[in-house]
C-alpha cells in the first residue's frame, strides 16, 4: 500500500512539474500565483533526489521515468550553473574590459569599504544602485583618482542609480523608467572604441511590507512595471550600434517575465560564462553560479565573458558585487 501511494505521489508530482513548466514557457507571469511560482523554481525540484532514493531502496525502477523528466527539465533552465568546463579561463591584460554591478545599500555608511571593494578590483567602469546623495559625494571623494569621472540619477529615497568611470563619459543621460528609479546611460571610449553603460535598478516586489489582502494586486501591479522598465531599457538601447553592457539590481530571476524581455535582445553574462574548475575564491571571487540571481551583467556587442564572478567582500552592503571581465573581440 506505502509503495502505490508513493507511485501516486510520484506521478501527481510529475503532472505538477510539466504543468508549471508548459504554463511558464507559454504564459510566464500572467497571474499573480504563477509569478509567486516562477520565484522559487529551483525548490520545486527539491524532492527528485530523495525520491530517487526511495526508488531504489524499494527497487521500483519503473517509478523512475517520470523523474529523469524533472531532471531533463531542470537541467534545460540551469545547465550552465551545474556542468564545469574542463580548464579555468585565464584574464589577460589589455585587450579586456572589467565590470562591476554593485548595489551598495541605501543606509550603508562604511563608505571606506565600499570604496575598498571598488579599488581593489578596478574595473573599468561601475554600476551602481541605491546609491544616496551622501554616499555619492563620499565615494567620489575616496574613488576620485582612479574614478574621475561619474554620473548619478536623480534621487530616490532608497537610493538612485550611478556610474563610476575610470575613461572619459563621452555622452550621458538619465533614463525615466516610469517607476521607481531611473537608469544611468553612459558612453565611454576605450583605445577608440566606445561602449555604452547603463546602471539599472528594477522595481522589486517587497511583498513583506504588503496585507495579505493586496498581495495579489501587488504582485500583478508590480509585474507589469518591472515588464515596462524593461521594455524602456530595450527601447533606449536598440538605438546604440555599438556594444552595450548593462550592470542590473533587476530584481528578478531567470525565470521571471522581466528576464525573459531583457534575454530577447541582451545575454547574461554568467549564463554564458558558465562554470570553471579552478576559480573559487581566486582573489576574493566566487563564480556566479547561483540558481536564483537578482544581479546580472548584460550585454551586446563586441564583447565575450571570460570571469563572471561574485566579490565575497560586500563592503557593508547586503548584495555581493558582481565582478565580470570581458574580452574585447
């Protein structure tokens, strides 16, 4: 009897996984429950390993078929973050461009560890978010050698976003993104080529802070602003011709409506780095190898991820950098 029920688990189970799996490859966030799904999708697949030992401690063999279907799945949303590549990549002077995503933290005020995190890896260029008036002019000061040149967009009461360049910002604006907080577009050159930057902050969903009541409505609210930042970015961008690089607090995970926008037309970084043997804690880095991302490195263009890494050293914040080097093709 224990054994068919658990033939019954497996198989309800099973059902489950694909439906999600379909209503998110056609539908993607069009309610409010299936975005609160397409949150935590890494967990729905918690189960497989134990009931494959199950399965094999009563030697029900069969009943493992409608799993490896859970597996083929969740290694078709994840493959990069489970399989290393056989040699660790190598970062070469010169012909490469560093970048840093970076939220700070609205209320951190160890600005000297910020700026610690900032010089010790000098990237060429810094995307900043919940960056306040305060902790602008503190870093600008402390930055103001190898980051002569900034940019920060207008203030919000939990922070704005900000670039920190170490080449000269040949063009800027502030983007509005119809909610929350704007974006940062910079153009740098480097050795004659330019680049367009862009510090992005998404709205996030804070659902903590909401009744029980409205979570619903917030959800579905919140979604369609999230899917519309994202549409003004892709919209701002595809004007650009050259390469562009997005350092994005986007709030939301690989398999939200907002990442699907912005994959259309951009490439994550660490999805296309992948993962290498041999780079764990080189220089305080980590690969970014992580199943739920918030920070991401996108970008188009002339450029190819060699290290996409997170700096294990937050500087105070509660958001670990992104630290990613590109190749200039």
């Amino acid at each position: 009897m224990r054994s068919s029920k658990l033939g019954v688990f497996i198989a309800g189970y099973s059902v489950s996984i694909l439906a999600w799996f379909i209503s998110w490859l056609f539908i993607g966030d069009a309610t409010w429950w299936l975005t609160l799904i397409n949150r935590i999708v890494p967990f729905l697949f918690i189960p497989v390993p134990f009931l494959f030992g199950w399965i094999i401690c009563i030697r029900r063999f069969r009943w493992m078929i409608p799993l490896l279907i859970q597996i083929f799945l969740f290694t078709q949303l994840y493959t990069p973050y489970l399989f290393p590549h056989s040699l660790s990549p190598t970062i070469r002077d010169g012909n490469t461009l560093k970048v840093m995503t970076y939220n700070v933290l609205f209320s951190n005020s160890d600005y000297d560890a910020v700026a610690g995190v900032i010089l010790k890896y000098l990237p060429d260029v810094v995307a900043s978010q919940e960056v306040q008036p305060k902790i602008m002019n503190e870093l600008e000061k402390r930055l103001e050698n190898e980051y002569p040149y900034s940019l920060m967009g207008t203030q919000n009461d939990y922070g704005t976003t900000a670039v920190f360049s170490r080449h000269p910002i040949i063009e800027s604006s502030v983007l509005d993104l119809a909610a929350d907080r704007p974006a940062v577009v910079v153009k740098i050159k480097i050795n004659d080529e330019e680049f367009t930057f862009v510090a992005v902050h998404l709205l996030a969903y804070n659902l903590w802070w909401t009744k029980p009541k409205d979570i619903p409505a917030t959800i579905m609210e919140r979604t369609f602003n999230q899917n519309r930042q994202a549409e003004i970015i892709l919209e701002r961008l595809k004007q650009e011709s050259g390469t562009v690089i997005i350092g994005c607090d986007c709030n939301s995970y690989e398999t939200s409506s907002s990442y699907r926008i912005l994959d259309e037309w951009l490439d994550n970084s660490a999805r296309d780095d992948g993962w290498f043997f041999g780079v764990d804690d080189m220089l305080g880095l980590q690969q970014d190898n992580y199943l739920q991302h918030i920070d991401y490195v996108w970008y188009r263009g002339t450029v190819e991820p060699i290290i996409v890494s997170k700096v294990t050293d937050s500087g105070g914040s509660d958001h670990l950098p992104v630290f990613a080097v590109f190749s200039i093709k």
